[in-house]
C-alpha cells in the first residue's frame, strides 16, 4: 500500500482510521482529554459554588462592617461627652502630600476620624491594634498636625482587641487607646 492508498482509505474508512489511531495511542489520548474535560466542568461547578459564596460574604462582611462603624462612633461619641467636648464635627482626614512637605513625596496620611471644634482630636479605628498600628498611627497623627498647623488635644486609638504590647506602646508615645479585649 502507498502513501496515497493508505491517505484514502483513512479519509474513507471509518474503523480503519480508529485502528490506525489505536495503534498511535490517540484514542488514549482522546480519552484522557475526555477525562480533562469532564474534570474542568467540575472544577467550573465548585468555582462558580465559590464566587456565590463570596460574593454572599462579602455582603455578610459588608453589613457586619456598617454595624460596626455605627458601634464605633456610638462609642467615640461617648469618649467625646465624657472629655468634655461641645459641639463637633466628625470627618475622615486624607491628605495627599504630593510636593514631599510632611514625608515622602506622594505619601497619603489618612485618619479615620479628625474630630474639632475649637479642639482637635484623631482617632484611628481597629479591630485588632498591633505595636506596629501605634507606631504607624503616632507618625500620622504628628503629620496631620503640622498639615493642619494645630496641635491634637488627643490621639485616640479604638479596637475591639489590642496587643498587650501595643497598649505598652501607646503609653510611651502619649497615644491613648480604647479596646474591648486584651490578648
């Protein structure tokens, strides 16, 4: 048999072209992509399984962060009243330092809440305050100060739970922290 018989009877013959492809072990390989296949439609079932549940999550977490930031300023309006502070204004503090005055040009100091009337007040929230957040907090809060040009009447750190070392910390650095639980 030549190269053009042996062409056309594979075009042609229907098991000869199985039994050639037996022989060159693609029907193996034709059943193991088969096996790929259906395991990549499994797979695609558990990942679309997974992306409902985060997305469900998400929501969950969502909620659970608004309860919380309305806990927390429930509390931080309580700190106020128990400082003695009137009237106030509560906003979030971002500034850009894009020429480099206060640090690192591009540096974004951020405090969660900037607190005045004719005091000031930041206040950074937390879930869990590390050593690390007091240290990160306490150089935010000296540059917020010089950006605003006033000094803070209190540096204020809120957490559900903080570090026994974190509270060491802030006591050394004149910071004042508020949690729930010490761990």
């Amino acid at each position: 048999m030549n190269k053009e018989e042996f062409l056309d009877l594979l075009e042609k013959d229907k098991e000869f072209r199985y039994a050639v492809a037996g022989k060159l072990g693609i029907l193996e390989l034709l059943r193991r992509m088969d096996a790929v296949e259906r395991e990549l439609k499994r797979q695609r079932k558990v990942l679309i399984t997974l992306v409902k549940e985060v997305r469900d999550l998400k929501v969950a977490v969502g909620s659970l962060g608004r309860r919380l930031g309305v806990d927390v300023r429930a509390l931080v309006d309580e700190l106020l009243k128990r400082l003695g502070v009137g009237e106030y204004v509560v906003e979030k503090f971002r500034f850009e330092d894009r020429e480099g005055r206060y640090g690192p040009r591009g540096v974004v100091y951020e405090v969660d809440l900037y607190v005045s009337n004719d005091k000031t007040f930041l206040v950074e929230l937390k879930s869990l305050v590390e050593p690390e957040d007091v240290d990160r907090f306490y150089l935010v809060a000296d540059a917020v100060e010089r950006i605003l040009g006033r000094r803070a009447e209190g540096k204020i750190i809120v957490g559900v739970h903080a570090a026994r070392e974190a509270l060491e910390r802030a006591e050394k650095l004149g910071v004042t922290l508020l949690y729930g639980d010490l761990v």
